[in-house]
C-alpha cells in the first residue's frame, strides 16, 4: 500500500472511504476493506460507494456485463470484511457526467472522509478522466488522504499468476475454471435465485432438481460437484448447467440435484418459488447429448456418484 498524501491518525472521528463497483468482493476488493479498516481504526467508520448495476447499463448498455454477485449479496460480504456502511450508487447520467471535481465535491464530501483508499488503476468522473494522481491533489486541498492499494495477485492452476479482479473471475467462470475462479474471489463462486418450475423430467427419472432462475453469470455449459443451501441446511449437489441437449433445449439453465451423504435425494420443498444458493467447487464434465432416457438416467447416477466423492476429498483436504 503506498501512501500518496497522508492524515493525522490522532483525530477523534476517522473516515475511510472506497469507490468502486466490487461485483464479486474478491481478493483485491478484501485488500482495499483492509485498508481502510487500518486506516479508520476500531472506533472509526469505513463507508463503500457501490456503483450498482454497472456503469456501462447506463453508457454502454451491449458491454454490461452479468452479475458476479446481487448488490445485497456484494453488500453483505463487504459489511462481512469490515465496511459499516455501504451506500449504492446508481449511474445515472447525471452522476457519469459529472467531472472528478464535481464527484468528490457531491459525492465524497458530504461524508466528511479523512482518506480514501483505492487501487492503483482506480478511475473516476466523466469520461474515466480521474485517477489515483488527480484524486491526490484535490485530497490536499479538500483534506482528507489518499492511499492507494497495489494489485492483489493469485496463482492459478498451471502457475498461471493473475491480477484479481471482476474481470478475471467472469472469464473463468464463462470458461467452467471454478475452482480457480473461486481463487480469485477467495471462496467458491455461486449463484442464488428462485427455484422455478423446469420440464419436471428429473422427477420422473429419478433424479429431482431444483431448476434456479438467477440474472448472475453462468459457468459454462457442464455439469458441476457442489452445494444447494436452503434454509439454513446446506446440501451435496451434481449441477448441471446448459440446454438439456438430450431434450433439444434453447437456453441455459442451471439445475441442482440435492442428495444427503448417503446419495439418497435430499427433502427439498414441492412448491416454487423458494430461495437457494448453488456453489460450483468443482467442474466434473461436459454438457453432453444422450441417446435417449436410459443412457441419460445411468451418467446422471455416475454424475451423482462423482460429485459425492469429489466433494468428500475437498472436505477430508480442508
């Protein structure tokens, strides 16, 4: 973390303040809490500004991309990292119009900071013309400090070493990497949503799923060893996420089989329209087409299987 103007720490009220849009809350927007925790102190307050939805819904409404995490979900887990308040900033043309200048003083201010803490590719105002040098000389004038945060790095599977960000965990979960996903973002991805009545196929084949409506990012299109939490009990789980190619599907969707321990399909609610949370901890395979019934029903059951023994060797792992 390197300090770029600095602040009394013996002032009675300090005030940390981070800006951004932390869909997801991985590693590099732990760092960034941490900080201002440092800064603030145990009797200070710490105060994110969470653009939400993304800014490009509103510049650039084709390049917006999906969720990685709801704003109460990502509002949650920045209370849970250290944050007293989160305050949702929505991107109104007026609010991305308005110059750094302007921002700070309508903005920030108004939150009396004693610094604000970013990362170092932090920008902001109209058009992205602020950054980390700018915020700096209207800290000095305004009073309050600036530190800026250097990049959280993470080792992937392969050695790859990558840059934790947003960005980075869409592609690999797009690209069914979860397990290194989950590296980024310091704990496995997931996705809540309401259970929606499906096809009711599995039902009659033996094989219950609760089908989740989400607007998050998807895996890519596999089948997945995981969790279903519902209401305070949290399932072993085979995920299947695609098009149901064996039935000729359109559109991708996400469809957990919830078992206990012992393989035997957990008790889930008959009705629609309840909550769960789906995590992915490990891809398993491929979306594949199936001849018929009987061939789809005997890989579903080795699904299940797989997906119970991966899940046991993670917890035995630790």
């Amino acid at each position: 973390m390197v300090p770029m103007t600095t602040r009394s720490t013996q002032e009675p009220s300090l005030t940390a303040v981070t800006i951004g849009n932390f869909d997801g809350v991985h590693l590099g927007h732990a760092s960034l809490v941490r900080a201002c925790r440092e800064h603030a102190g145990s009797s200070g307050r710490v105060v994110a500004l969470a653009f939400d939805p993304h800014p490009f819904s509103t510049l650039a409404p084709g390049k917006c991309p999906p969720r990685l995490t709801s704003f109460d979900e990502r509002a949650d887990r920045l209370r849970s990292l250290g944050v007293d308040q989160v305050i949702q900033l929505h991107p109104t043309p007026e609010l991305l119009g308005l110059n750094p200048q302007e921002f700070i003083d309508r903005v920030v201010m108004p939150l009396r900071p004693t610094a604000l803490v970013e990362g170092d590719d932090f920008h902001f105002g109209r058009a992205r013309s602020g950054n980390t040098r700018v915020l700096a000389e209207l800290g000095l004038s305004r009073g309050f400090g600036v530190m800026v945060c250097p990049a959280v790095e993470v080792g992937l599977d392969g050695q790859w070493l990558v840059r934790a960000s947003s960005t980075v965990a869409r592609w690999l979960i797009s690209h069914g990497r979860v397990a290194d996903a989950a590296r980024v973002l310091g704990r496995p991805f997931s996705v809540r949503g309401q259970v929606t009545r499906g096809d009711q196929r599995g039902r009659s084949i033996g094989y219950r799923t609760a089908n989740i409506s989400t607007d998050q990012v998807l895996p890519a299109d596999g089948v997945y060893a995981g969790r279903l939490d519902h209401d305070g009990r949290s399932y072993p789980a085979a995920i299947s996420v695609g098009t149901r190619p064996t039935f000729n599907g359109a559109t991708s969707r996400v469809e957990a089989h919830a078992m206990n321990p012992d393989g035997t399909p957990a008790t889930l609610p008959d009705a629609y329209d309840w909550l769960a949370v789906v995590t992915f901890d490990r891809w398993v395979r491929d979306d594949l087409r199936f001849d018929g019934v009987e061939s789809l029903r005997g890989q579903i059951d080795r699904d299940a299987r797989r997906c119970l023994n991966l899940l046991a060797s993670l917890t035995t792992t630790g």
